[in-house]
C-alpha cells in the first residue's frame, strides 16, 4: 500500500490543470459513495486529483488515489483493500477506471455496506449507466458528470479573468450588461475561434499535437468506452469507425438510417444502437422532434463538441455545422433542445426558438431568438453566441 501513496503524492505534486471550480462547489461531498461520469479525456483523473490536493494533507494518509487498471488488482481485492486503507487510518478512497475491475459494483457496495467510516469516490466513462445496469448500487450512488470546459472556463483560464457562469434565463434576461461588463475586461471574441477547434478537451494544454491526441482518444472511446463496456464483439469496431465517419462529414444532418445500413452492411435496428452508443460515448448528439425520443430516429445528429469535428476532414469544417454544434454543446447541460420551428434551429426548454447565425442580414423575426457568432454584445432578441459559453 505504501507504494499506491508513493504515486499518489508524485501525481500531487506534478498537477498542473486547473480546478474545475464548478463541479467541485456542486458536488455534496458528504455522500459516502460519489460517482464521476465523463466522456474520456474531459479531466476525470486530474479531478480526482484536485479535490485530494485541495482538502488532505497526503502526510496524514487519509485520502489516496487508485486506479483499478493497476495489475496489482488481478490478484487483490477491493474489498481486502479497502479494508486495509481503512483500518490504517484512511478516509477517502479515490478510484479510477473502476469499470476495468470485475464485480466492481458488488464490491463498491459491500465496503459501502459494511466501511460506513469510508467514503468512496469513482470515477467512471458516461458510457456506464450507474444505477440502471448496477442495481447493487441503486439509492446507493449519487453520480455527477463531468464535462469538458466551457467557454467561460477556457477564457477564464487565457485570459486569467474570473468570470462566474449564468443561467439560461439570466442570459437571456440580462444579455447586454452581462457582455458589456465581459467585454470591458476581456475580448471573447479573440478567444472564441481556439476554443470551437481545441478548447474544450483540458489535454489541450500539453505540449503535443491537439488533433493527433483528440484523434487517439476518440478512438479509444470507440475501442474502450463502447466496446468493452457495452461488451460488443472487437471484430465490429471498423463498423462503428465507418458510422462515425459518415455522421461526422455530414452532421448536422438527418440520418438516413437505411442508407447508412447498406454502407456498413448491417441492421437499420443496429445502426440506431450504435448511434446510442457513440451518443452515450460523447462522440455525438441527437436532437428530436418535441415529443420524439430513442428508439426512433433523431430528428438531427450533430458531432458533440466543435473540437471532434476539425481531426475528421480539417479542410471541409462547416462553419455553420461549427456554430450550431457550440450551441448544442454548451446548452444542453441544464436545458432541453428539440428541434425548431418557425425557421428556427433548435427550440429551448419547449419555449424559446434560436437561430444560430454568424451575422445578422435582412429582417429580424422577433418571435425568434438569434445567436449570432460576429456579435460582441447584442440588443434584444440578438444574444452573442460566444455567451452561451457562460452556462458553466
């Protein structure tokens, strides 16, 4: 065990990523098992990570890291281990890549049953679904998500500002003074292009190639988060990577499911499970019609974030596919989107209908909303795009 503290204080000690503040004040830390859900490379470890730095001394040995990948696991129990940390003075036992461990939720909830002096906090890909698949951890578990920065987030960490995050309706509400006072300290708009192509994914801050990274973890989350998890055969990976492709060069866009049956030569019933899948994955997102959901097919599929579409085609972006995707992404925290109407692209929390443009011509609907990129601060119904970035 010694040695578990021995790299638990050298990763300490070398992290360098900034504290996602907002999570981190979210989060009832007085649960005894807390779940960490994100999409592979939004920050799950350096989180884990922060919040040990910020509230325990690591000479005390009362909180420690672990990650159940560790071949030292094969042999060893979490359950034995736990006992252990426990019985030596520890408090909080972090763990992470929890599903690479078998049993893991039986075990998670036998030290949850029986260490009630022992918190527990894992992390876990947004593949897995806690309480659904793991009964043994229902009315157990209390899961957070953990999503990659926002806009507000990566600004503040360029600029070295402090800006707070907003509601929906407080946007909406306020939109001109909350601007002009950004605006006085800082130009988002100098900022807003890096972020759509690199800034959502923290890694973007080590010193190697964004796009040759991004590409790395979007096959991994292929390869692990959705074939191991979802325990699908390895021999049909090249189906799934040909689907997220063809999705990826053309979102947003209405699947032709049968069309993309014949491509990958499978099931229209299967194309639509591996769309779930990917949508599970964080690869993309699916928007539907009001009073429209899974199984049936999505009114729009969009990439999930504007970073995952520049590693596909760099050279064939679609600035508005760009646009759009950012106004996806970043609302869909604590918002409903379903596909607009009245000219419009999406239709917010069933009552208000947003156009995304880059600039304004010609007449203005006042019965819509327009999110328009090129503005700094708007006026009325004309809200900055770059402001739905404050959501978080």
């Amino acid at each position: 065990m010694e040695a578990f503290f021995k790299t638990h204080n050298y990763l300490i000690e070398h992290l360098q990523s900034p504290v996602r503040r907002g999570l981190m004040d979210e989060i009832n830390w007085n649960d005894r098992l807390i779940g960490i859900k994100g999409s592979r490379g939004v920050g799950k470890t350096t989180f884990l990570l922060q919040y040990a730095r910020e509230n325990f001394d690591p000479n005390t040995k009362e909180c420690l890291y672990i990650n159940l990948n560790h071949f030292y696991f094969t042999e060893r129990s979490l359950i034995d281990f736990a006992s252990e940390f426990r019985a030596k003075g520890g408090k909080v036992l972090l763990i992470d890549q929890v599903f690479k461990y078998p049993e893991w939720s039986k075990e998670l909830r036998f030290c949850y049953d029986n260490y009630p002096d022992l918190k527990i906090v894992f992390s876990g890909s947004s593949v897995m679904r806690l309480k659904e698949e793991n009964p043994d951890l229902s009315g157990k578990v209390v899961s957070y998500n953990l999503r990659g920065f926002s806009f507000r987030e990566y600004l503040n960490l360029m600029s070295g500002a402090s800006f707070p995050a907003y509601s929906f309706e407080t946007i909406l509400e306020n939109h001109q003074e909350i601007a002009k006072q950004i605006c006085d300290e800082v130009r988002p708009l100098a900022f807003f292009p890096d972020y759509l192509h690199h800034g959502f994914y923290p890694f973007f801050l080590e010193k190697r190639n964004f796009s040759e990274n991004l590409l790395k973890t979007m096959n991994m989350m292929l390869e692990v988060d959705v074939l191991y998890i979802k325990q699908i055969e390895q021999s049909y990976l090249p189906k799934l990577r040909k689907l997220l492709y063809l999705l990826a060069t053309t979102a947003p866009c209405t699947p032709n499911v049968s069309q993309l049956s014949k491509e990958i030569q499978t099931s229209r019933a299967t194309i639509m499970n591996y769309i779930k899948y990917l949508t599970d994955a964080r690869l993309v997102n699916m928007m539907y019609r009001v009073g429209e959901e899974f199984p049936k097919k999505p009114a729009r599929v969009y990439m999930y974030n504007s970073n995952l579409m520049y590693p596909i085609r760099p050279m064939a972006v679609n600035p508005q596919a760009v646009r759009e995707t950012f106004f996806f992404n970043q609302m869909q925290k604590d918002n409903r989107l379903n596909e607009g109407v009245r000219n419009a692209h999406f239709l917010v929390n069933l009552k208000h209908n947003f156009r995304i443009e880059e600039n304004l011509k010609g007449k203005i609907n006042p019965e819509l909303y327009y999110a328009v990129e090129k503005a700094e601060v708007g006026g009325d119904n004309i809200i900055p795009l770059w402001l739905f970035g404050f959501l978080y």
